[in-house]
C-alpha cells in the first residue's frame, strides 16, 4: 500500500471517526469537535467503515481544477489583448474580450493572467514605481548641487559640510568646498565661485534642503524683499 497524503484537517477528522467507531465517543460529540452536523458525520462513518481512513481524504486531491482553463485559451486571450486592448484594464479588456471575440473569462482570472505576463501592473506595483530621471545630454547644462556633514579631516580638525558641484551629463566634479556648515550663505559662496570658473548653466538640481526654503511666511512689512532662504 502506497503513502496517503492527507491534511491536518482530514486527519483530525480520521482519528475523532475512529473513537466514534470504536464507541469511545458518539456522534454528538463527533458532530461538536468536527463542526459538522449528525447526518454529515454518520456519512463520513459510514465511508470511513466501508474504505478506512483513505476514504476520508478529498476526491479531487491531485486532481485539476474542473475551474480550470486550458493553457491554450489563456493564450489566446493574451495575444489577443496585446494586439487589440494592450493599454485597456482587466475590468474594460474582459468586457471588450466577450463582446468582440466571444471569449469569456472573469475579471480576477484575467488580471492575472496580465500580471503575469507583465501587460498589467498590479495597485502595490504601480505604487511602487517610480519613472527614472534621464540625464541632459549636454555638458555643463544641469549642475547637480549637494552638501555632505562629515568629519573629513579625522582628528585634525572639528566636523563639516563638503560642498559638491557636479555635472549631470558627464558626473564630472566642478566644484567642491570645505565650510562649516551647509547654509544659504555657503552655497552662494560656492555658487560664486562656480560662476566665474565655468559660466551660468541652463539650470541647477539640489534635493531641495531646507536652506533654500523659506520656514516662515514672510510678514506684511518684509514682502517685496528678497528672503535670505532663496536661491
């Protein structure tokens, strides 16, 4: 006799239909610790009895799915969505699916097919993606600008900011400044610097840091001023 693979279910089932049979137990208390009814129990009983405990364990187990659709129709139904609705949602494709080709499939089923297949992204996927930023093509067009707090010179002098300038298309460096701390004022002074080395870029890039907001509104009395937070 060959191995009988079972689930912890069914053989729960198995030994509380064995007390039954041997009248350790009856059928109420059977019905109560399986949760099944007196008529489903004595059901199970009367095929446990007949075929022993193998008799227990589901009759589709290791079988497919009557549910199941043939590989060749999903298919189908794919190429048929890549050449025709490839930009349509599973909701709107099945729908167009039924209704111009005949072919019937539910929404869910179709969703996954399509997200397998990578012609649907699913909503945690779609949240998660994020369009890349390509380079300029051009050097000296984008300047990145960035600070980074570090203790650069070890024990031979206190904590600071280097200050980077670097280009966009090539990642060359362009401008780099050791200051005391990262600040408006110390941008300007690179910003300067930069300026008379290499000229005015079409634009400049930072990760929009603090220095370069302004934290509070500007009151009545100040506005037509320029804020020392701006660059």
């Amino acid at each position: 006799m060959g191995w009988v693979m079972m689930s912890e279910r069914e053989l729960n089932r198995v030994e509380v239909l064995a007390q039954v049979d041997d009248g350790r137990l009856t059928v109420e208390n059977a019905a109560n610790l399986l949760d099944l009814t007196r008529r489903q129990v004595f059901r199970l009983l009367k095929r446990y009895r007949q075929d022993g405990a193998s008799a227990i364990r589901h009759k589709a187990r290791g079988k497919p799915p009557n549910n199941r659709i043939h590989k060749a129709k999903r298919d189908y139904a794919l190429a048929l969505i890549k050449e025709n609705y490839v930009d349509f949602g599973p909701t709107l494709a099945a729908e167009k699916l039924a209704e111009h080709h005949g072919f019937k499939v539910s929404r869910e089923t179709l969703r996954k097919w399509m997200i397998e297949d990578g012609i649907w992204l699913s909503r945690k996927q779609r949240r998660t993606f994020h369009q890349p930023r390509l380079r300029r093509e051009c050097y000296g067009e984008l300047i990145q600008i960035d600070g980074s707090d570090h203790r650069w010179f070890e024990d031979r002098g206190g904590p600071c900011t280097l200050l980077v300038f670097i280009d966009d298309a090539t990642s060359t460096l362009m401008e780099l400044r050791f200051v005391k701390s990262e600040s408006t004022f110390s941008y300007f002074e690179a910003l300067e610097s930069y300026l008379h080395t290499h000229g005015r870029p079409v634009a400049f890039y930072s990760d929009k840091h603090s220095v370069f907001r302004v934290a509070k509104k500007t009151p009545r009395a100040a506005r037509g001023s320029l804020s020392s937070g701006a660059l």
